[in-house]
C-alpha cells in the first residue's frame, strides 16, 4: 500500500465539517466543538513531520482530534476537583463552623484595577476588530461574540460553511496578533 501524504491547505475543504460534526457529539457545545476542530488542524501542523503515511490523513487527524476531546474534559474536570475545599475551624472563642475556601477566583469580587482591565480589553478587542477586513469582522462578530449559527450566517452572507471556519480562524489569528503587539505588552 502507498504511503499517504498530507495536504494541509485542504484540510478545511475536506475535513472541517466532518471533524466538527464528530466533536459536538462529544461535547455539545459548538464553540467548544469549533476550538477543538481548529487545535486539532494547529496540532496537525506543528506535528506533521511525525505523519508516517500509513493512515489517512483524515484518521490521522481524527486521532489527534479525540486527544483534543480527552484533553478537554480532563482540564474541566480538574478545574471542577480544585474549584472549592470545606474547611472546619475553631475560632478564639471556640467555636466551631465551617470555611468555603475558594480556589478559583471569584468573578463577582473585582476590584477597581480589574474592572479598569477589563474596559482597557474590551476597548483593544474592539480597536482590533476594526482593523479587521469587514467580512471578517462581521462574520467573526456574528459567530463568535452574537452567538449566530453557522448555517444562519452562511446563509445570511452567502458562503460555505468551510469558508466560514477559515474566515472565522483568520480573524481569531489577526485579533490575537493585534491584542499581543497592542494590548499585553502595556500590561
């Protein structure tokens, strides 16, 4: 049998909607299905010198996507584990009760420098999003941030869903460049 070889500029066309549709059976949720499709496709690449050829290319990825799935569930189920401890006490004046020592931060209990962090963001996501393409940002806008399914916004635009992931992955890359040479590095 021929050794298979990969095709990476393909993948989207070929495998994103089959991969997609795998994940959300796994994990019910479509915009942790679409990150895990898109990990799986950086993962391929960083890997692909390790691809030997012996599978196909979608097995290949299929295989690389289910430890992406595995590996999603192990880090929710570990954030769950550490989220909270009971803990018993005996004040000075001996009494007894019981502490809910939080482990995980608690979003409710910003201070001042968070909440001015957390408008400064908002103001860079938005600065970054206006520098984006417009198709781009109104698909990312739409998908992303409105919550709108695939199907609605290729419609709505008239474009594949195939397209979509590349345009919605494209801006995702632009605005996390934009945040990284605009944003973090003021932090």
């Amino acid at each position: 049998m021929p050794k298979q070889k990969l095709n990476p500029s393909k993948w989207v066309d070929l495998y994103a909607d089959y991969l997609f549709n795998y994940t959300i059976t796994r994990v019910n949720d479509t915009i942790v299905a679409e990150d895990l499709v898109q990990e799986t496709f950086l993962a391929g690449l960083k890997s692909a010198e390790n691809f030997k050829g012996d599978a196909a290319e979608r097995t290949w990825l299929i295989s690389i996507l289910k430890r992406k799935i595995i590996d999603h569930y192990r880090k929710i189920n570990s954030k769950k584990g550490k989220a909270e401890i009971k803990m018993g006490y005996t004040n000075a004046d001996d009494q007894d009760g019981d502490w809910l020592e939080e482990r995980v931060a608690d979003p409710f209990d910003l201070n001042a420098e968070d909440v001015l962090q957390n408008e400064e963001l908002g103001i860079a996501i938005q600065e970054c999003l206006m520098k984006l393409p417009k198709k781009q940002a109104d698909v990312f806008i739409k998908k992303t941030i409105q919550g709108m399914e695939t199907e609605d916004i290729c419609k709505e635009l008239n474009i594949t869903a195939s397209n979509l992931w590349v345009i919605v992955h494209r801006a995702r890359t632009a605005l996390m460049d934009c945040l990284e040479n605009n944003w973090f590095k003021n932090e």
